[in-house]
C-alpha cells in the first residue's frame, strides 16, 4: 500500500515538471501583449556585446526609439558570427522565429528569405525607394521582394594608407600594380608590412579583395553573365584574378603568415604603423575613428587599389554590397508589423542612420555629410561617392561554393592548388548549386 | 507471487524516467539521424531519399579522409601520449618519487580546468603569427617577415594542436590513476618489497595488472573523446588554414551548419559513432584476451 502511494507520488511529481515549465512559456508569452496600447516585440540583432564601440551606438539608437516610441516594447536577442547563423536557422526550423530578425539582402540568409517566413517591405517601402542609395534597394527576392531594409552600404575593399610612412619611405600613392610590387621591396627592408591583411578566417581574402580584383580582371557585366551561366569562373580572365592573389603573397606584399593571422591584426598593424597600407573592408572606419589619434587621422587615407595591367574593370573600382537588414516575422498580424515597420524605419531610415553615420557607418539611406564629423567619417563618405563599385563574391555565390572558395584560396597561397584548379571548382560548384545545373 | 510482482513494479516505477529520457534525448536523435542520413534537406521541406549518396560522397572526400587522419593522430596521441604520461605522473607522486608532490600534482591537473576555448587563445598569443614566441625569434634571427611554418603544412599542421591536446588532458588521466593507485593496498606493495621484490617489479607485477582495468576504461574514454574532438581545435585554428587542422567534427558542423547539408552532416556524425563504436570495440577485444591471459 506504501509502495503504491509513494509511486503514485513520483508520478504526480514527474507529471508535474512538464506543467510548470509549459507555466513558465505563457507567462513569457503573454507578456508579449502587454495591455491594449502596448506592444511588445522580440528581435533577433546580429552584434557583439563586448565591442566597446558597436555595442553603446547601438544601445543610443534603441533608446531613441523608446523616446519617441513608447507605446513599442523592444526585446532583444543578439548573436555574433557564426553562432548567430546557427540559432537563426535553428529559430527558423521550429517555427520559432522572432517578430524583427536581421537578415542579408544576399545569400547568406536565403535559407529563411526563400522559405517564405519573413515579409515582403515593398508595401511599407514604397514612395521612399528614391532616399536610398540604388545599390540597396536591388530585389532581394526572386519576384523583386525585399526582404530587409539595408541599414548600410558595405564597401567590402578599402586600401587604407598610411601616406606620413609613404613619405618617410620617399614613395607615392602607386597608381598601378607594377609600382606598388616595386615598393614592396622597400617597404619590407624598413621592416614594415607592405598590405597588413588577416586572412586566419579565410572569409577576409574573398570578400576584401578577390571581389575588387575580380571586378578589375573581368568588369561588372562580364560578372552578371558568369552569374548568369553565360560565362565561366573558369576563363581566363576570372583567373588572372587569382593569379594576382597568388603573385601578391608569393612576392611578400601580404602580412607575413597572412593565413594565420586572426581577422582584426592587420587593423593593429596598421593603427601601430606597422604597415603601410591596410586591405579592409568599410566597416574598419568604425573601429578607426575610435583607434587613431587626431595626428594619425590627418594623413591616414582611403584610396583604392591601384589598377593592373588590361583591365577589363574600371579604374578605382571596389566591391561592395547593400547591409544587412531588420526584416519581419511572415506570421505577424497587422498591428504587430506596423509597429515592427517603425522599428525597421527608425533603424535604417533617416533618424537610425543619422545617428549611426556619427558612429562611423556609412547609411544606405540618402544623408548630407555631417558637419563636425570625424575626419575618418568624411573621408569614407568622400570615397563611397567616387569609387565605382563591382560585387563582393559572398553575396552573390551560395555558402558552400563561396566556403569552398574561400578555403581553395588559402591552398592556392600556399602551392597546393594552381589559380586554375580553383577558379575551375569554384565554376563547377556554381554551376551545381547555385545555377542548378 | 505478491512480492516478485512488487519487485518487477519497483524496477519498472525506478528505471521509466531514466529510461524515457534515454529514449528521447539519446535514442530519438541517433535514430532520426540514421533516417537523415540517407536524405538530402536544407532544412526546409521534405528530405529527398538519396540512399547511400552522403555516405560515399562523404568516404570519397579528401577533406574528410584528411580530416579522418587528424582525428585517428589525436586517438594516437590520447591513447600512447596521454594515458601513458598520465599514468607515470600518477605513479611517481604516489611513489612519492620527487618532493612538492601536491604542487605537481596541482600543476598538471590544472590545464583541465580552464575552459578550452581561453587555452586555445592563450596557445595562439604565443604561437600565432602575432604570438610572443614569433615575435622573439623574429628578434633573434632579425627577421620581421619569419612565420612558425609548421602552421601551413598540411601534414604539420596538427602537431602544435596535438601538443596542446597532450598538455591539457594529461592531467584528468594522472587524478584518475592517482585515486586509484590509492586503492592499492600499501600492505601488498610492503610485502613484496620485503620479499625483496625491485620497484619494476612492484610495477609490473602488482601495480600495473591492478590497474589494467581503469587504463582499459580510461583507453575507451580517450579514443571516444578524440573522436569527438571538437571546442579547442574550432577555437584555435577554426579546423584551418585551408582544413589542415581540420577533424572530422568540424567537417560535420561546417557541412551541416554553414552549407546546410542536414542529410550529409547526418551521414558523417554517423560514420564518427561507428568508428568510435569500432575501435573501442576492437579495444574490448584486446583488452579481453589480456585479461583472460593474465587470467
């Protein structure tokens, strides 16, 4: 009788466990409608808590928005590299998506875009397409969607320059390759770095330079073909691309061990003049403006990499690509997305990016130059109006193809594969994956 | 008849939950990743039947079978680098071989407990390209541009890894051994020595056959671990540069959860439990004949 008293305890015990914790969901479920004026969101935000700089210039633009809209409940949830696309598919798989996620305009979020789980902008967007900059208002989407308001324009491949070291070294600003081989030489006998880069994550190399040399081998409309499967990453334009590559690291122009050097120690080397010029993307303007003195910002510039031989692209051209984005929740009602569109609008519209391009962003939405900006600020958004820009491969070539891509270029660095083999895989892959071939 | 269907209740009543959480946090998993590994999904609609195609794609890679080489190193060097080193520690600190036993023992345990991702990083600040050690030896050889080159070797590439893996792990062996050298009797080992038994004696024929079976489980652990290996080789080199330190965990999560291949990733966590189910199996094997032979 005992026995069967204490098993029949257990067992409420045991049914009891799954009771209190389904309690705990709707209680955070329901604080999801928290009174009848009151609207509370969750948004997932792609940001690494620790960096001293992103971290507060966020935390301003979110308390902005709880100024001016108070009736609107934000809660957020962040993520950083990697771990941030894993928990995003994760979300995404079990229907469990939050009501704001931040999504690419590219590839690299296609698995949830192209799943029909977020909403179309254009509804919201329209009659403001013309504040933008018209790189970012591309479709996103196989019907024109866009899927996310780009928050900015990412200039993937900056040649900054340390011209105070340039003079020292008795050198100019080199307007072809062939110079800038030549003062390689020179550079590395004063014990500097010619191009600090950092290539340990095997992303940097593809997406801050193959990109902006591939634009210059091959140009933009050759590139929409090869895209296309008019043409092919095997032809020899697209690998003289690679052989650049592959002559800039045989001939020491890299940061010595470019391969092993984690991502953000080439900005080190260049911050502690270590190296003349650093290969980097936009975003390095950020960490710049907080990183070099007054002195320092005075002859740091940003320019371009200097043109090759036969150039089939144009002079001064980068690569660049349309920012990430908040996008919505596919399964959100009426009231809920005309909240989240405010968020989504303060964000990457006027007020969002006014306070983001003090930080050292360059918004995708229409802005004056600041006044009183920092100097490093105004030089970005001086060369963002002048360069011509060609396509960062990331955003335009599926994740594995790219992944692949970005691991053959290392192999190619170090003599196990020809600029050919690579050139060729990388075709076979696109053509297999991304062309559906 | 009363009591055996009270005991039959009890054993039911005490082993369900355990049992029901078996079956949905260990069984369910492996059993819907066989079914998975047999498929091709992205995550999204349904899985499309392939048959054995990940399984031969995946035997066919020579990433994979770099990565299978690398991992089969590191049983390599847990098996005969780590047990080994650990056992010899714990034997001379129970031996009371050398002074400051507590402060060795202390010293050799301690890697184990630092998270493995902060050795990883302390590791890299001394022998990445922008560590102390390169930029001594660039001091001393008055070379700015020296790299350590082993680090972009494809078959090289490992040791620094493999090293590490030594130093960390060591420690957890030589606790083990340790607490169970204590279990010996010190009576036993008297007596032998006044039998006049030598200490390589005392090792080979009292120690070491007492202590067959905590090496033989410890030797289970070490190969099923290095199978698995995983945190501090993603956090060091990330299975890089170019996948020469890659193993086949990383190749699994990589594939899985960068190229969103579920039914390949599938394929591949299943080939590392066969191998890990083989080659303890083939460890029980020889472990089993040596216990029968010792008798």
């Amino acid at each position: 009788m005992r026995t069967t008293r204490y098993g029949l305890l257990i067992g409420m015990l045991l049914l009891l466990v799954p009771a209190v914790m389904f309690a705990g969901a709707q209680r955070e479920e329901a604080a999801g409608q928290s009174g009848p004026d009151k609207i509370s969101l969750s948004v997932y935000h792609y940001l690494d808590q620790t960096d001293k700089t992103t971290a507060p210039n966020f935390q301003e633009l979110v308390d902005a928005f709880s100024k001016q809209y108070p009736d609107i409940e934000l809660t957020f949830e962040f993520g950083y590299g990697e771990s941030f696309h894993n928990k995003l598919q994760t979300l995404a798989m079990s229907g469990q998506l939050p009501d704001i996620i931040l999504l690419y305009p590219g590839k690299r979020t296609a698995q949830v875009t192209s799943a029909g789980l977020v909403k179309d902008l254009r509804p919201w967007l329209q009659g403001h397409e013309d504040e933008f900059a018209s790189m970012a208002m591309q479709p996103q989407g196989k019907n024109g969607e866009i899927w996310e308001l780009p928050e900015d324009i990412s200039i993937t491949s900056i040649m900054y320059t340390n011209n105070k070291l340039l003079e020292q070294l008795g050198l100019t600003l080199p307007k072809t390759m062939d110079e800038l081989l030549a003062q390689g030489e020179i550079i590395r006998k004063a014990g500097l770095i010619p191009l600090a880069m950092a290539n340990k994550d095997d992303w940097a190399m593809q997406s801050c330079f193959a990109g902006m040399i591939a634009e210059r081998t091959c140009g933009l409309q050759w590139f929409d073909a090869a895209l296309a499967g008019k043409a092919s990453f095997s032809e020899p334009r697209f690998v003289r691309s690679l052989e650049i590559i592959k002559q800039l690291h045989d001939e020491n122009m890299f940061s010595p061990g470019v391969n092993q050097l984690a991502y953000g120690q080439g900005l080190d080397d260049f911050v502690n003049e270590r190296a003349v010029y650093l290969i980097d993307g936009g975003w390095t303007v950020n960490q710049l403006v907080g990183e070099l003195t007054d002195s320092q910002k005075a002859y740091v510039t940003l320019e371009s990499f200097p043109d090759i031989t036969n150039q089939a692209g144009e002079s001064g051209s980068t690569s660049a690509t349309a920012g990430q984005g908040f996008g919505m929740n596919a399964k959100l009602d009426e009231k809920q997305a005309e909240a989240a569109w405010k968020w989504i609008w303060f964000y990457s519209g006027p007020e969002g990016s006014a306070i983001r391009q003090r930080h050292g962003r360059l918004p995708a939405y229409n802005l004056d130059t600041p006044k009183g900006a920092d100097p490093m600020i105004q030089k970005l958004i001086q060369y963002a109006a002048k360069a011509p820009m060609g396509y960062v491969l990331d955003a335009v070539i599926g994740a594995e193809p790219i992944g692949v891509f970005n691991n053959n270029l290392q192999q190619m660095m170090f003599g196990n594969k020809t600029p050919q083999q690579v050139a060729d895989e990388l075709e076979t892959m696109v053509d297999e994956i991304d062309r559906g071939n | 008849m009363h009591n055996k269907f009270r005991k039959r209740y009890s054993y039911w009543l005490l082993t369900t939950p355990g049992l029901v959480v078996f079956l949905l946090v260990i069984m369910f998993p492996v059993v819907y990743s066989v079914s998975l590994s047999f498929t091709e999904w992205s995550g999204y609609g349904t899985p499309k039947f392939v048959g054995m195609k990940n399984y031969i794609d995946i035997l066919s890679d020579s990433i994979f079978l770099h990565g299978l080489r690398n991992n089969l190193l590191i049983v390599f060097i847990s098996v005969l680098g780590q047990i080994p080193l650990g056992f010899i520690f714990a034997y001379i600190l129970h031996r009371r071989m050398v002074s400051g036993g507590r402060f060795f023992q202390t010293m050799i345990f301690l890697p184990i407990t630092i998270s493995s991702v902060v050795v990883a990083l302390l590791w890299n600040q001394i022998f990445s390209a922008s560590g102390i050690f390169t930029a001594f030896i660039r001091i001393i050889t008055e070379n700015p541009r020296y790299v350590i080159g082993m680090f972009e070797q494809k078959n090289l590439a490992i040791v620094p890894i493999l090293f590490v893996l030594l130093w960390m792990h060591t420690g957890t062996y030589m606790v083990i051994y340790l607490a169970n050298l204590q279990k010996i009797s010190p009576s036993i080992i008297e007596a032998a020595q006044i039998d006049g038994a030598s200490e390589g004696q005392t090792l080979r024929r009292i120690i070491l056959p007492s202590m067959f079976p905590v090496i033989a489980t410890t030797a289970i652990f070490a190969i099923s671990g290095s199978l698995k290996a995983f945190d501090l080789i993603y956090a060091m080199t990330g299975g890089g540069p170019a996948h020469f330190s890659e193993v086949i965990a990383i190749y699994m999560y990589v594939n899985t959860f960068k190229y969103y291949k579920y039914g390949f990733g599938s394929a591949a966590s299943i080939i590392i439990i066969l191998l890990s189910v083989g080659l303890i199996l083939i460890l029980q094997f020889f472990t089993r004949r040596i216990e029968r032979r010792n008798g």
